[in-house]
C-alpha cells in the first residue's frame, strides 16, 4: 500500500510541475530562448528489502525516457510505462526503482504550447531536444530510451549522435534502446499507403479554430476516413475558451508534417551494423504492422545474421502498428521477462 501511496503522490507532483512548465514556457539557460520539452514522471520504488521504504534512496532509481510517435504525446504511454516499470521492479533481484519520464517531442502534446522550438522541424532536431532537456534538467543521463513509430527513429539519432560526442563528452549512452514499430531505414513512398500523408493533408484543410469536436469528426468521415480514427482524432483537440465550442488541435500540425517527412528520409541501417560499445538496441516488430515490407525485413535479418552481440530482435504477436495499445502484455513480456 505504501508503495501505491508513493506513486500516486510522485504522479501528482509530476503532472503538476508539467503542467507548470507547459504554461510557463520554461527556458533552458534564459538567455538562449531555447525551451526544453516538456514531460512528467511516474517513479516506481524499489522493492522493500525489509528495511523500510525501498523508495526512499533516489540513488535506487534508475531512469527511462519514454517517446512517443507522431500525433501522439507522452500520456498517451501512463498506463503502459506504469506497468512495465512496476513488471521490472517486481521481477528483478536488484533493488533499484524506476522513473519512467514521458517526454512530449517538440510540436507535440504540452511542448507545442512552448516557445523556442525553431525549424528544422526534423528526427535529428527531435533528438538534440531529448540531450538538451537531460542538460538543463540537471539529470543523470537516462539507463533506457523507449521509443514508438517516429520516436524510434529520433532514439536512434540521440544514441548514434551520443556515441560520435555530438552532444558533448561528457554524454552517457543508454545502456538499453528500445524501439518499437520503428523502420529503421527510409519509407518508400510506393511502400505506403499514403494515409499518414492523407491524414496530414486533411488536418493542414482545417478552419482554425475548428467549430466543434463533432464538426471535426463529420468532416474526417466526409472525407473518407473511419470512424474510429476520426474519433482518435477528436481525442487530440482541446477548447479554446469555455465560452463556445470552438477547438484547437493539442499538436503543430505543419511541424508535424516535417517531422514526419524527415523521419521517411533518415536511415539508421548502419547504426545497427556498427552499434556503439555500451549499448543495446532492441528493435520490436507488430506481428500484424504494415510497415515491414518482404525487402525492410530482408535487410534486418541479414543484419541479425551476423548475430551482433548488442543488437536484438523481437516480434509482438496479435498486434499491429499500436501495439502498445493491442498488446501491452505481450510487449512487456519482451521487455521485463
């Protein structure tokens, strides 16, 4: 029970100080006028060794930062990176605990309400982000990088711009890298079904502000998409004031739309051929995802072929592209066996 009560406490004071720096625009080092991301914390104590609270020594704590892909936010992973702290820490024979940080990447979630965040809106911009909130935080350097979709591929950037010192020498590398549904090379066009880039389209044809939820919802359908997304889409806007119904998307829809375009063109084949010492790369593939194509998974096995000892790949059965959402329990099987 005391172990509830501390998480539940340490998730309120990190959701309030998020909330704080949303509304602030809090700055890295002032002068600057370069903000840093904004995230909040779900901490899970170490185990009680007998002596008390195994929470109390936050040199027990270890850390995760937890990213998100595009259109998305770091709420959209409490529930998940809640589990699969508590599934660690309950399976382990080590007394550390976990903070699970879930960041928003720039134009998304609270950090597309701050100020700073200057083009190139791109996976490298994205990953320099992740470094520079570490640095104006005053944190250690994180143990694990989690990493969904486009967030993948802005953790492989960070891990292969960290171990050629581009964000200073005095960087740590991650000792693990998870990447989730992530294509580690470029997207094709002709591999794609175009959707992501018609959903884009559609959300930039928006009036601003947006009349109403459901005026949004009716028009995604109008314009041939499902209902569920049109409604998955309703979830990402919010209310202006309480005095109409007029709404505002809770993402930068263009900043997004670079983002995504730079993630199409990026490769990292040959991070996972050469991986840094000190390292692991865990690459997960949906079982069900349409991302991988008969040649993306040829390459990928050819690399595993050479059997790296710091790279490794795993399959989520029953799941598609939101696997995180279809299959939690098989993903945190792989993750904290």
């Amino acid at each position: 029970m005391a172990r509830k009560v501390n998480k539940r406490l340490a998730w309120r004071e990190a959701r309030k100080e998020g909330e704080r720096r949303a509304r602030s625009g809090e700055q890295l080092g002032g002068s600057r006028g370069k903000a840093t991301l904004a995230y909040e914390e779900i901490v899970v104590p170490a185990k009680d060794s007998g002596g008390g609270s195994g929470g109390g020594d936050n040199k027990k704590v270890r850390t995760a930062l937890v990213v998100h892909g595009l259109l998305g936010a770091g709420r959209n992973w409490r529930t998940v990176a809640k589990r699969l702290a508590t599934a660690v820490v309950e399976e382990s024979s080590s007394s550390s605990g976990w903070r699970m940080v879930l960041v928003d990447l720039r134009n998304h979630g609270n950090s597309a309400r701050l100020p700073g965040f200057i083009p190139p809106h791109d996976i490298p911009a994205a990953a320099r982000d992740l470094a520079e909130l570490v640095q104006a935080q005053g944190w250690e350097w994180p143990d694990v990088m989690i990493a969904h979709s486009l967030g993948g591929k802005v953790v492989l950037d960070f891990t292969q711009n960290a171990a050629a010192g581009s964000y200073g020498p005095a960087v740590l590398l991650p000792k693990q890298v998870w990447v989730l549904d992530s294509v580690p090379g470029e997207v094709e066009t002709e591999n794609s079904d175009g959707e992501v880039e018609r959903v884009l389209a559609a959300l930039e044809s928006m009036p601003h502000p947006i009349p109403s939820r459901r005026w949004m919802t009716n028009r995604m359908q109008e314009l041939g998409f499902s209902k569920s997304l049109a409604d998955w889409m309703g979830s990402n806007l919010r209310r202006i004031d309480s005095a109409s119904e007029n709404m505002e998307w809770v993402f930068n829809v263009r900043g997004a739309h670079d983002m995504f375009l730079s993630y199409r063109k990026l490769s990292y084949w040959s991070l996972l051929q050469k991986p840094p010492q000190g390292s692991h790369i865990a690459l997960v593939r949906a079982a069900l995802s349409d991302r991988w194509t008969p040649d993306i998974l040829a390459q990928l096995e050819a690399i595993m072929a050479n059997k790296p000892h710091n790279v490794s790949y795993h399959v989520v059965e029953n799941a598609g592209h939101w696997l995180h959402i279809e299959n939690s329990s098989g993903l945190i099987a792989i993750m904290a066996p």
